[in-house]
C-alpha cells in the first residue's frame, strides 16, 4: 500500500512538473508571439506614417505645379510674346502665390519664404516652384483617333502648340525630424486655332431656327448654349461643341417661357454624323436627346462617337486670344451687365498711356498696312486720309511716343485733293466715294435707306475691283509721290500686308465701360462694291486685290461702323461654277470683312428705292454669291426685354430685300464675338425683307488651313505630361 502511494505521489510530482513546462513554454510562446506582433504594429505604424508624408509631399508637389500653370494660363491670356527664357530666375520666375501659404499653413509642408522669392537659386528652398523654357510655337494636328483626343474641342484640326514644363518641389518633415521630399513635373498645352477654321463660331449663345432644309458643313462651336429646332431638316456633318447646354427647344427667356409666348418648337430632322459615316437622328422614338435627356453623356457618346458635345464632356471656352470672357446683359434687372470685350477688336487704336497693349495687338487698326480715316462733320462724311502703317522685323506696329507711326500717303477733301496732284485725285475716286444719303419723299437721291435700322445712312464706298488694279500697278504716284513712281515710301509694296482698316469717327459722348467700349458716330457706314471676279482658267480676274507681288492670300477689310456688301463678292456669281464650299476658281482669294454689323446686299440692289417697300420695290437678284469669312455683331434673344428674336444663325448675314425663292450662296465662315454696338435694331422678317434660299458651307481654303490675312486666334488649354520625378531625374531637367 505504502509502495502504491509512493509510486502515485511520483506520478503526481512528475506530472505536476509536465505542466508547470507546458504552462511556461505557453506563456513563453504567447510573449514571443505578442512581442512580434506590437513591434509589426510599430513597424506599420512607422510605415504608414511615411506613407502619408509621401502622400503629403506629393499632394504638395502637385499643388505647386497647378499654381505654375494657372500662372501661365493668366500670362498667356494676358501677353502677346514670350522670350523662351521668359521663366527663368533672372526674368520673369514663376512664383507660389498667397493662398499657397494659407492652404499649406498646417500641414507638414516646409514653406518658403513668404513671399516667395522666384530669383532665390534653384535648391535655395526645400520647396520650390520653376518654370521650364517657353519654346517657339509648333504647327501639330491634333488626331482624334488617338486615344486621349477623342473629346479634345480642337480634334482632327491642324493647331499651333507650346508646350510649357512647370516643375514643382514639396519637402515635408514631421516633428520628429522625419524628412521625405516629392518632386513632380506637368506642361501646359497652349494651342491656338484660326477663327475661321469653323465654319460657325459664336462667342455667346447660338441658335438654329431654320425653315427650309438647311445643311452644316465644318465644326461648330460656341462659348455658351445651343439651341436647335426646325420645321424640315437641319443637318450637322462636323463636331458640334457647346461649353453649355444643348438642347432641342427655341432659346427662352429667364423665366423658361418662350419669348412671344404663342411659338411652337419645330419637330423637324436634325441629325449628326458618327465616325463611321452614318447620320444619325437626334431623335429616339418619341424623345429628343439633348442635354436634358436622363443618360445624356453615355448615350450621346454612343450615338454619335463624341461629335456632339456639351458641359457633360467639359468642353472648353475656346477664348478669343487678349479679350475678355462676352457677358450677356440681364434685361430684368435694372444694371447693365453686358461686358462686350471683344468689340475692342473692330476699334480704333488707343492712344492713352493706359492702353493695353495686349489688347492693342489684336486691333485690325494695329494689323492693318493700309488705314483710312473718315472724317465727318454735321454727321456728313467730309473727307478721308490713307495712312501706311510702320512694323519691324519681328511684325510689331512702330509707335512715337503712344500712337503710331504712320505715313500720311494723302488726304481727298470733298471733291479735291490735299496736294492737288491730278493722279492721286483720278486714282482715289476711282476707288473710294463719298455718298452722303440726301432724299426727296421716298426717293433717296444718294447714299441709301437701311429699313432695319430705320435711318439713312452716309456711305464711303470702296470700288473692289479698282483697288485690285491699283494695287497691282504698285505705283507710288497713284498713292502720295508726286514724281516717283517707284518711291518704296508710297508704293503698296513697301505697306501691303493684305489689310485695310477703316476708321470712322467715334461718338465723344459715348463714354468707355468696364469692356473698353466706345462706339462710332452713328447713320454712316462703309460699302464695299464691284467685288465680282471674272474669267476663268488662267485669265481668271479675283474680284479683290491679290497682287502678283505680293505673297498675301488675301484681302482683309475692316471697320468700326457697319458694313454693307453690294453684289457678288470675292466670287464671279456664277452658280454653275464653285459651290457652297468649293471656290469659284483656284486662285481665289482667301477673304474676311469684319464690322458692327454686315448686311449683304443682291447685285439688283437700288439705292433710290430703298425707302420703298420691299416686296415689289426692292426684290433680289436670282442668284447672289459670297465668299469670305464675316466677323459681326448680333442682337441677342430678348435683348432689352423685347421679346424679339436674334434671327439665329440663319439670319447672321442681313438682309433688306425680298430674297424669296432667290438664291444667296455662301461660303466661308461665320464669327460671332460680340454684339453690335451700332445695328443694334431687332431682327424681324416679313418687315424690310425676305430670306434667300441658302446654299450656305465652310470654305474648303479654311478647311485647308488657306485664311485671309490677320486671322484671329482662339486659345484653349491643356495639362499634359504629369510625371513624378526622381532626384536624379529632377537635377538632370534643371
């Protein structure tokens, strides 16, 4: 019994033992296990921390570049010219502005040092901003095909690009002492487009209120909203953009009512072309897509492969290069809204100290070779003078002091001359006429009645085609000389550079908005006549100058008053040869007219009977053609609370016969930047006249990249390029 319970108390102590090990090699076990895991609980607390300041850096480093680019957005909306170094330290540096310092106040960012020395050398600041060289500007088509490009405003045109580099550099450091540093590179695509490279371009919103069937050729574009309705056919066969709306619906008032009240919207076809060629409805059964369809950006993309395109796929304000953003006026309120930056470019050259010249350079008075002042009294036209414009070598305007410096070629007073030289008088009333508007009743004995307006008007006139000759005999005593033909300060081909600007006085009691605006004496404007090409094949005769010598494409005529085309213009009025979009011969010219307004007039056109009304007394000829690229003015929808219609585009050109069942073709391209200042009455048809049949297209010269001088540029912008750079990669670009 004794041995038993020797033996069990062995037994007990061993296994007593057993697990007292067992216990501690657990315990052991659970320490080593727990020990692990709090120092990889360190270990990812340590890593997530840098994870975040490298987050930090990089959010910084890319902060910094947005700043760079939207510094570069403003110099480039702002400057004409860039010196390739334009950005480095010792010129114009990049620099990081006040709100860099508010956003990054509590952050672990390591600022510089407020504010922000851009000439400090580069590594002075462990965060930093540099800007990269600006490199001359590159002609580059933008394929649409390539991926990235789809949506791209500018896709499938031939652009001028630069590219600008902006380098930012973030340094974070945490309390600790704990450093990480993010260096990041972006550019800014700066591309800029003719004007006319569309076939419609509208400043503000754009509206298609068509009748007859009616076809689009060439992209269109506007700054604003789209609207669209017919009562037959209206097809688009180029990309439609709108930074907008679009919609199925006639353009409404503030409060969503239509402006008349009684219209109905038209349930005519309009359709679009995908990619594949199809055309294709923008109607779905019973339901209109536009932008207010409930799944529009998807189901547009697929109907029409991004050809149509609103403020769902971010299009971007394509902004006329130095001008301001157009603001329409609110007729509702009693403040004048309306900001109409862009009519600077129809105005005179400022010669203040304060002029912009920004601004300045993008006048066609700054453009022009050739400048005719007009000069009134009583409201008459009493004379004109011909200046020649002076630019140097790089094609800036040379100024004394703050006007220009021009050369006085000669002045025609009332019927004579300033030197009264025989030649210079014979060739100037060759070319220009005063017709100041006298009547008898009804009767208009001279100059002409514009019913729109409701006003006489006094014209200088411009005989086209003897000015044509006269620019071809480049002979300096038809200008100015009175014994040299060959003198280089008078004859055109010292200061031909395809422009002509006409200046009529402005209106002193008109006193300049916030926009710069300041408009022209009113009842007068510039008529351009004898404009209709003749010949063919190599006896071919342009109906505008495009002199032998000279390597211009075209002619370019522009005014700050209103303008008027009398017959066939820059086309031989032919409807059997050329078309809407084909020119008449292959050395027609490349053509633009820019005015407040522009009214096209038939070559049946009389000016005695424009008093007269316009059924019977003032009725088209059968066929009218035009061909040149318009720069114009409109009276928007319901301008003043009017409840009048702008006309739409349709009604663009304007009109004072009866066109009915006569034919008026165009082609070039249609530009609406601003509105008119000066005709400014409301469009209203069946009044003053009837419309034409249109047989409207795009130049196929603009669509070629072939423009009239002075064109215009639109500019937008794109980030490209964003990359994360090394240290080593970083040192090697800077």
């Amino acid at each position: 019994m004794t041995k038993q319970n020797n033996v069990r108390k062995l037994f007990k102590t061993k296994r007593r033992g057993s697990a007292l090990a067992a216990v501690f090699i657990v315990c052991t076990c659970v320490a080593m296990v727990a020990g692990s895991s709090m120092q990889q609980s360190t270990t990812d607390r340590r890593l997530n921390h840098y994870a975040a300041l490298n987050a930090e850096a990089r959010n910084a480093a890319e902060a910094i570049t947005e700043y760079g680019l939207a510094d570069l957005t403003y110099r480039f909306d702002t400057q004409n010219t860039f010196a390739s170094d334009e950005l480095s330290k010792s010129k114009k540096p990049l620099t990081l502005p006040e709100s860099f310092y508010t956003v990054f106040a509590n952050s672990n960012v390591v600022m510089p040092a407020n504010p922000y020395n851009g000439s400090a050398a580069l590594g002075a600041y462990e965060t930093e901003i540099v800007g990269g060289s600006i490199p001359d500007a590159g002609r580059t088509f933008i394929d649409g095909s390539i991926p990235g490009n789809e949506e791209d405003v500018l896709a499938d045109r031939s652009v001028i690009v630069r590219q600008v580099r902006v380098y930012g550099k973030a340094t974070v450091r945490d309390a600790s002492g704990v450093t990480i540093t993010a260096r990041c590179r972006r550019s800014l695509q700066v591309r800029d487009a003719p004007l006319f490279s569309y076939a419609i371009f509208y400043n503000m919103p754009l509206e298609f209120i068509v009748g007859p069937a009616m076809e689009v050729t060439g992209p269109v574009h506007t700054n604003s909203d789209l609207y669209l309705e017919c009562d037959n056919s209206l097809t688009f066969y180029d990309k439609v953009t709108a930074v907008g709306i679009i919609r199925h619906d006639l353009r409404r008032n503030a409060a969503g009512t239509l402006v008349y009240g009684t219209e109905t919207v038209g349930t005519g076809t309009i359709s679009f072309y995908d990619n594949d060629g199809n055309k294709v409805s923008m109607k779905m059964g019973s339901t209109w897509v536009d932008s207010t369809y409930s799944d529009w950006y998807k189901t547009s993309l697929k109907l029409w492969d991004g050809n149509v395109q609103d403020e769902a796929y971010s299009v971007r304000t394509c902004k006329s290069v130095a001008f301001g953003d157009y603001v329409e006026d609110d007729p509702y309120t009693t403040v004048d809204e309306m900001r109409d930056y862009a009519y600077q470019m129809i105005m005179p050259l400022d010669t203040t100290t304060s002029a912009n010249s920004v601004v300045e350079k993008q006048k066609y008075a700054y453009k022009a070779g050739l400048v005719v002042t007009v000069n009134t009294s009583s409201g008459k036209i009493t004379s004109y003078s011909l200046y020649a414009q002076k630019f140097d070598a790089n094609g800036n305007l040379v100024y004394s002091g703050t006007s220009p410096s021009r050369t006085h070629l000669c002045t025609y007073v009332e019927g004579s001359v300033g030197n009264s030289d025989p030649e210079i008088k014979a060739n100037l009333e060759a070319i220009f006429d005063i017709n100041n508007y006298t009547y008898s009743g009804t009767t208009v004995n001279s100059g002409m009645y514009d019913q729109r307006r409701g006003e006489g008007i006094d014209l200088l006139e411009v005989n086209m085609g003897k000015l044509r000759d006269a620019l071809e005999d480049n002979d300096a005593t038809d200008w100015g000389n009175t014994t040299s033909s060959t003198d280089a300060t008078y004859r055109p081909q010292t200061w031909w550079n395809g422009i002509i600007y006409f200046q009529f006085p402005q209106d002193t009691s008109d006193v300049k908005g916030e926009d710069g605006v300041q408009i022209s004496e009113d009842e007068l404007g510039l008529r351009l006549k004898n404009a209709t090409a003749s010949g063919s094949g190599t006896s071919y005769v342009p109906g505008i100058p495009k002199p032998s010598w000279s390597s211009e494409t075209g002619t370019t005529i522009a005014t700050n008053n209103t303008m008027y085309i009398y017959g066939n213009y820059n086309a031989d009025g032919n409807s059997s040869t050329g078309s809407n979009t084909a020119i008449d011969n292959s050395n027609e010219p490349a053509a633009s007219i820019i005015a407040d307004s522009i009214t096209f007039l038939s070559p049946a056109w009389v000016d005695s009977k424009s008093m007269l009304s316009y059924s019977s007394n003032r009725v088209a000829s059968t066929f009218t053609e035009v061909s040149a690229a318009v720069i114009s003015g409109i009276v928007p929808t319901n301008s003043d609370a009017n409840k009048c219609r702008s006309g739409a585009v349709n009604n663009f050109p304007r009109f004072l016969e009866n066109f009915s069942n006569k034919t008026l073709r165009y082609r070039g391209s249609m530009v609406v930047l601003y509105e008119s200042e000066l005709g400014c009455e409301n469009f209203s048809t069946g009044i003053y006249y009837n419309p034409p049949t249109r047989n409207w297209g795009f130049n196929t010269l603009f669509e070629n990249g072939i423009y009239p001088p002075g064109t215009p540029n639109i500019r937008t912008y794109k980030r490209v390029d964003s990359k994360y750079l090394s240290e080593n990669e970083w040192d090697a670009e800077l």
